[in-house]
C-alpha cells in the first residue's frame, strides 16, 4: 500500500491532491518550482520565470456556487464570478485552513521521475529534484503529477508565410499582462478562445484599433442567463444532461444553434463557426466591441508583410504594430522517461485520463489534463480523491495489457477516422478551452452537451 506520495505542482489540481493524500492517510510532499502557491493564478508582472501566469483582468467562467472545494465553499460576500485576485485568496484560505503548506516545499524542481528497480514489484519511484541549485533524490511509492495544460505556449510561427519579416512587436497571450503599453497601437490578435477573446476586448479600450482574427468562429455566451441567473448553474442540470444524451446530436445541435443565435445572429458579427466546430467561448462585451467597431472580426491569416496582414478572404490591414498569438499550450512531462513521456501526452493512452496504461502497478497519476463542461476544482478533486484511494489499494483498476489493447485499439479507430488523437491543445486557434482557456485551471465552460456525449463514447 502506498504510503509516501510526490505532489508535483501546487496550483488547483496539487492543492486537490495535498488534501486527498492527508484524507486518505497518506504522507504527501508537493513540490512546487515558485514561491508561493495557486500556479497559474498566481499573478505576476512579467513571466520571465518561465511559468504560464493568468493576466490581471481575467475573471472567471464558471459562478462561485459550481466552482468550490467540496468541502470549503467560497465566503457569502464572494461575487459569484471572481477575479484573478479573488480567486487566489480563495486557494490560499483552502491552503491555510486544511494546514496544507507545510507539506509544499517552494522554489524546488522536479528534474526527474523515474521508476524503481523493483518497480514491478512495489511501484516505487525514484524522485530527484533541486533546490537552489542542490539536487535530492528520495524514494515515493506514488506520485502524482499536477503541472496542468498551460506548460508550454504554443507559438505556430511556421504556420503563417512572412511572419519572420514582420518588423512589429510579436508575442503569445502568456505574455499578456495589462493593456498598458498598447496605447494607440494597431493591434492583431490571432485566435478566438477565451483568452483570444478577453485579450481583445481590454485592448479595444485603450489601442487605436484591434484585429480579432478566427479560423474557426466560435459560439459566444454571457455568464449571465435568463433572470441574471449566472448560464452555468441553468444549463447544468440531470435532465439536461438526460436530454443530451439521448437526443439524436443532430437535433441537439440544431437547438443550441437556435438558442445561441436568438441573443445574436453570429453569422452578421463575423463569428460564424465553421461547419462541424463546437467551440464556445465566454464573452459578455465581444459582441458590443463588434458593434461599435472597436474590434473588427477578421478572417485566418493568409500571409504577413514587413508591416501588413493579408487574409483569407482577400482583405488586408496595413500598419499593424503587434500581433498577439492566444494559440494555447502544449502540455509535457519533462521529468519523466520515455516512453512513458510520450504516452502521457497522448490522453488516450490515460485511464480514465488520469492513470498511464503501460504501467504494471498504478501509482502513477496525472491530475487535472482534463476538459470539462465546469469547474476544474470540482474535476480535479474526484479525480485526486479516486487516485489517492487506488494507491492506497481500496480502488481497483483493470490490468496493463487490457488497459493498453483498448487504448491501441481506440487510436488506431482514430486514425482511421481521420480524427486527432495527440496531447497539443490546438494549432493555429487557441484550444485553451478544451483544456481552458480560462482553465482549466481559469475558469472553463467550453464542452457543450454534444462533446460530453461523445467523450463518454471513447473513455
């Protein structure tokens, strides 16, 4: 039975796994490479240490009453939907009233994770990390890994002909702090997700004139729904739900459309989504910056000159000064070996999107690479409070050979498909959603009813 448990990262999903471990009466020790807790909510003027850091504005998308620790709900006088600053006080209430900090060691990285000789035998783990610049090695019987979606930014400058010419400012929405600096600028922000979207409506405000350029459209919805009610405690509800799951997609499709249209025609605000896309993203101002063309929807980037962009759809927009990509991230493992590295970025290879199917003893778990229709705390938490109760041998889960036929058997179903089954979230539009664009652990209300359906299909 597994005792000692590595915690790595302590953002959302560490802090989750701290608390389970101590539920469970197992002995964890979170290791985390800054100073303080709360990963990426934690803000930061600049993100020169190399962490994915949330921007001073961002708000989140899922209301207080649906986005709690199970059993720490948010003070009466909270606002149903927080900012940055708000939500970080939360997390760091949670830290101090579960005593959770003194099992966090600070400004320590893991260098490596590795298995055991007798790793077949007892699941055990080899753990070597550093500290200002002293490196430790020490033995775990489980570790769970808690660094989340936003790792690497996702920057596809090869995707886009001239951007190497282009002489104006470049940078990924993980650099993104405040629209202080973009005064009177012409500024085009590539890619519609939440992050896309949020980022484009700050600038509006102070820059001469912002691009929001789409590949893919995308539905826009308010956090607000009828009655002020905030959208997700209405819409998440069982018969719903039962409604989602047995209505033909088709159907179900065709509905949401309908609603999603009725508060405004996408299609005349340049954001008509591309056939067979389901992207959602959270906005309450996109549509009014539209309106009063403080933000021009534009289509994909065709190619960039030394101060221009031209489009897909013939249109070009001279004297560009900044091009934001909001893009997404990649995820990685660097710590772990390979192949267990390369199988972990495949979520199809995870049971359950939490436990690697090639391992011989399950004491190795990946918390919070999930999407989720709502809250990644409430995610995170059952999927920690499940693994802390298999390492400690109360949950049983089927066999490695089972396990990785059926995950074999599902990526090549895939491929023959045509369909993507890697890890990177996205390509040349932001995919944060799916992960978050306001998190996974920013906030997140992006899987609508019909992906939830055909989630439970292939897990």
């Amino acid at each position: 039975m597994a005792r000692r448990v590595a915690v790595i990262g302590a953002g959302v999903s560490g802090l989750s796994s701290i608390k389970c471990c101590l539920d469970e009466d197992l002995e964890p020790t979170c290791f985390e490479r800054s100073n303080d807790i709360g990963g990426l909510w934690k803000f930061t003027e600049t993100s020169k240490d190399g962490m994915t850091r949330v921007y001073k504005s961002l708000v989140t998308n899922v209301c207080k009453e649906m986005s709690c620790y199970s059993d720490f709900p948010f003070q009466e006088d909270y606002p149903n939907f927080m900012n940055q600053g708000k939500f970080w006080y939360y997390l760091q209430e949670f830290a101090e009233h579960f005593d959770l900090l003194k099992y966090i060691r600070f400004r320590t990285t893991v260098c490596s994770v590795t298995k055991r000789p007798d790793f077949s035998e007892t699941g055990q783990w080899d753990v070597v990390t550093e500290t200002e610049g002293k490196q430790e090695r020490a033995v775990f019987d489980a570790v769970m890994v808690c660094t989340g979606h936003f790792m690497n930014p996702h920057l596809p400058l090869e995707s886009f002909p001239g951007i190497h010419n282009f002489t104006g400012q470049i940078l990924h929405s993980q650099e993104y702090r405040s629209p202080e600096g973009f005064q009177g600028k012409r500024v085009l922000v590539i890619g519609l997700g939440n992050t896309g979207g949020d980022v484009a409506v700050e600038l509006s405000r102070t820059a001469a004139q912002v691009l929001l350029s789409t590949r893919t459209g995308a539905w826009v919805i308010c956090r607000s729904s009828e009655w002020g009610y905030p959208y997700n405690m209405v819409v998440t509800r069982r018969c719903l739900n039962f409604i989602a799951q047995v209505l033909p997609s088709c159907v179900l499709n065709w509905i949401q459309e309908k609603k999603m249209n009725k508060r405004f025609n996408h299609e005349h605000y340049g954001l008509s989504i591309t056939k067979g896309a389901r992207k959602i993203i959270v906005n309450d101002e996109l549509p009014t910056c539209i309106l009063c063309g403080t933000v021009t929807m534009k289509a994909n980037v065709k190619e960039f000159t030394e101060t221009s962009a031209v489009f897909e759809d013939g249109t070009v927009e001279e004297n560009i000064d900044t091009v934001i990509f909001a893009t997404g991230y990649t995820f990685s493992f660097p710590f772990l070996e390979e192949p267990l590295k390369s199988l972990c970025t495949k979520k199809i290879f995870l049971y359950k999107q939490v436990f690697p199917s090639n391992l011989e003893r399950a004491t190795l778990a990946i918390i919070g690479i999930i999407s989720l229709k709502g809250s990644i705390l409430a995610g995170t938490e059952l999927q920690a409070r499940w693994a802390t109760r298999v390492f400690k041998g109360l949950c049983k889960i089927p066999p490695t050979q089972k396990l990785m036929a059926e995950a074999t058997k599902k990526e090549q179903l895939i491929k023959r498909n045509g369909q993507h089954g890697g890890g990177t979230e996205g390509e040349r539009e932001s995919q944060e959603g799916s992960a978050s664009s306001m998190d996974p652990d920013l906030g997140l209300y992006l899987t609508t009813p019909a992906k939830i359906k055909s989630q439970h299909l292939t897990n």
